[in-house]
C-alpha cells in the first residue's frame, strides 16, 4: 500500500503546476495501481493490465507489447536465466615436478562458458494492486 500510494503521491506532484501548485489535467491513458475494491471515481479498470505491470519502453519495443503470461494473485513464478560468459585459466607448472610432462597440468587459455541458471521462485512477499486507467 504505501509503495502504491508513494508512486501516485509523486505523480500527481509530477502533474502539479509550478505556479499554482494545483493538479493539472491527467493525460488520457494514464494508468495507477491502487490498492482497494474498485477504481478512483472517474477511471476505469485496466482488465488486460491483470497480472502486469507496466514499464518503459525502447525504440525495439512496441507500446502495448506484452510478455509472457500474466501472473495469478499470490504466483511467485520460477524463472532462469542465460548465462554466457568466458573463463580465463592461466598457465601452470608443478614445482618439482621435472622432465617431459609438466606442461599438462591442465589446459590453459581461455573457454567459453554458457548455459542456464536452473529456474528457481524468489521468495518474494506480493501484493496484488488494481490497475486503473483514466479515460
């Protein structure tokens, strides 16, 4: 609750005139979380923002693009990651170690590395917030 109400506190200081103080018009398409039963009067339910949330967006990037499956009330999804990367193993030799095979330790040089960390859940607390989007 405070996180929801802290982010809708600055947007509307974000909205405020600088010469009156006082709130200016809200874009059409604005959209806020709140946490209570229904919308602020005058906005209506975002139902195709239910288990989303919004975020910036880049040039590659459409707006109104979504990803994946939207999540239940609760869900605390698992999810892995790539991992690419290189090691880098320097040349060894083994001290007192003479003759014809002491360069074999083991191999020096640099290898590539990739793979997938193993899906695990965060452990998160949630909270479910209702999206609202002003008309």
């Amino acid at each position: 609750m405070r996180i929801a109400v802290a982010a809708a506190i600055a947007f509307f200081v974000a909205l405020a005139s600088a010469d009156t103080g006082e709130v200016e018009e809200i874009p059409s398409g604005t959209v806020v979380y709140v946490q209570a039963s229904t919308c602020p009067d005058g906005w209506e339910e975002a139902f195709d923002l239910r288990g989303r949330i919004v975020v910036g967006t880049t040039a590659i990037n459409a707006p109104g693009d979504t990803y994946g499956d939207p999540l239940e009330a609760g869900e605390d999804r698992a999810h892995g990651h790539a991992v690419t990367g290189t090691a880098s193993v320097p040349s060894l030799s083994v001290a007192l170690a003479s003759g014809c095979c002491n360069d074999s330790v083991g191999g020096n040089g640099s290898f590539a590395v990739t793979g997938t960390a193993e899906p695990v859940s965060s452990g998160l607390p949630t909270v479910s917030l209702r999206a609202c989007r002003f008309p």
